[in-house]
C-alpha cells in the first residue's frame, strides 16, 4: 500500500473521477494538461493519444546485392530481411534457372535458401555467385517423375473404378432376379466375369505406392468379390437348370405309357385277343388243330426252261476266273 502511495503523481487533482477518467477543475485536464485514466486493475495513468502512437517501425531500406552467373552480373533490388530463397525465385526470371537448382555462394560459402540476408551479413552492393547444381536438378527430374507417374496411376485407378461400379451394378441386378426365382443366362453371366477379369489385369499392371497403392489393392478386393458371387450365381443357376430337367424327364418317362397304349395299331390288340382265345390242351400236352380252319396254300409252279436263244442272249459274263482241278 505504501508503494503504491509513492508511485502515486502527487499533482493528481482533487475532483471526482467521472467514468474512470479524473477530471480537473473546470476544463477536465489538471495543470500540466493530460488525460488520466483507469486501468482494470485500479492503476490510475495518463491515457495514451492513439493518434499520436506510430503505425509501424518503417520497413529497412531496400539495399542492392550484384549476383555473377557465368560471364553475366545481374542486379536485384531486395530487401535485408528477405531469404536467400527469396532471391533465387527472383533470379528464376533472368537467368532461366529453376530455383531449386541455384546454389548461391556468399563469401565463397553456399548459402542455404531459409538463411536470411541480413543474418548471413549481406550488405548493399554485396556480390554473389550463381551456380547451377546438376546434382538438384537431376533430383528435381526424378521427383516430377515420380509425381506425374503417380498421377497417372491415379487416373487409371480412378478410371477402373468407375468400370467396376458399372459392372457392380449388374452384378446386383443378377442377384435380385435369383432372389426372385428367376433364371438368368449363363452367356451373360460369363460375359460379366470376363469384363471384370480384363479390369483385374489392368489393376495388375499398375505399379503405385503410398495413398495410390491402397487404392489399387482396394479395387482388387471389390473385384474379385464380384467374381466369386458370380461364380456361386452361376454354380446356383447350373443346379436350378438340372432340377427342371429332371423334373421335365420325370414328366415324360410318366406320359410315355399312356401315350404308347394309345398309339398301338388295332391289329395288334387283335392278335392279342386270337393269342389268348386259341384252345389249350390240359393233360397230353399237344395242340388240337382245328378243323374249321382255312389255311391258304400255294402252288409250286416250276420254272420253265429257258431257250438256247433267250439264254445266249442274257448270258451274263463270268466276274471272276475260276480255276478248275481235275
């Protein structure tokens, strides 16, 4: 309390603060004429003039660094503060240098691009050497090779995927018709297996790493499910068919009797009635011949002789030589 009573001004005036602002006498300022206020902590002090506060510390002067690159000198106006970074995407434009391929040596010391000029010393007028690093650059190539290999992995993966959601889509169109009892065509269901396993070779030969990668062995996964639930579709749709002909033979075998009864010919019943009426023998074992019977007979009528003439004439020639043993 004592302390705060010695920082305390002694030439506070007397008045009543009105809103946390202590007035003077008439005029609302004391006799060295500034504004008093009061902090949230009970501290009593002049109030600050935003007007008068400065909006910022002025940035440092732009300085010029001279960079050497080959037998040509470049100028850039930069400013201390800047990166070594900085400067090298500014060099990009007039050199034609790819910025992560510049090594920028300061006092004969490659700078590294996150230092900061005015750290590192560089000065107005400081000179620099450019040099293009072979060893960044090749390293750049493969990294944007491997980008736009990637990319295209992407593409062709993503590519596949809609094929394979097309195709997923008949494949749940089959299942709800063998749901339904419906039969569906072994041709179709082939056709469907062999347009997935086209999109599976394709997956085969995509070679990707990373995010892609999984992808890849995603699609592989939902494509070789459509494949096994079509072959069991195909296996439930083979033993459907082979119970309907079953079925359809068992029909047949069962109207065959029926039908053969109906088409046997007249006479033959006829003759299975005179079968069963002929007399039968009980004891000697020998059939009595009836006498009424009528029995056709035929006359032998001899064939005549030919003539000499009608056999010279149709002599028929020998077809083999025969031999003749006395």
């Amino acid at each position: 309390m004592m302390k705060m009573m010695r920082n305390k001004p002694t030439n506070l005036p007397t008045a009543a603060t009105n809103g946390g602002r202590v007035s003077g006498g008439g005029g609302g300022r004391e006799s060295g004429g500034h504004d008093w206020e009061m902090r949230p902590g009970g501290m009593l002090v002049q109030k600050r003039n935003p007007d008068s506060d400065p909006v910022g510390a002025p940035p440092p002067p732009m300085i010029r660094v001279r960079i050497k690159y080959g037998s040509v000198y470049h100028e850039i106006n930069i400013s201390p503060q800047a990166s070594f970074g900085e400067l090298k995407k500014m060099l990009s434009g007039p050199t034609g240098i790819h910025h992560q391929d510049q090594k920028l040596m300061y006092k004969d010391k490659e700078r590294d691009s996150k230092a900061f000029l005015d750290v590192s010393g560089v000065k107005d007028k400081a000179k620099m050497v450019l040099i293009e690093d072979p060893i960044s650059q090749e390293k750049r190539f493969i990294e944007m090779r491997k980008i736009a290999k990637t990319e295209k992995a992407a593409k062709a993966i993503s590519d596949i995927s809609l094929e394979v959601d097309r195709l997923g889509g008949r494949v749940s169109a089959f299942e709800m018709i063998t749901k339904k009892g419906g039969k569906i065509a072994e041709k179709d269901l082939v056709t469907v297996i062999e347009l997935l396993m086209n999109e599976l070779i394709k997956l085969d030969g995509i070679v990707a790493e990373g995010d892609v990668k999984l992808q890849r062995k995603m699609q592989v996964k939902r494509v070789q499910n459509y494949v096994e639930t079509l072959d069991a579709l195909k296996v439930k749709n083979s033993k459907t068919s082979g119970q309907r002909l079953e079925t359809i033979q068992e029909q047949k075998q069962e109207e065959k009797p029926l039908q053969s009864l109906m088409d046997m010919p007249m006479n033959s019943s006829q003759k299975k009635q005179e079968i069963e009426e002929e007399p039968r023998s009980s004891g000697s074992g020998t059939f009595e011949i009836d006498s009424s019977t009528q029995w056709e007979t035929f006359d032998h009528h001899p064939l005549a002789p030919l003539s000499s003439n009608t056999a010279n004439n149709h002599a028929i020639p020998p077809r083999f030589n025969w031999e003749f043993f006395d």
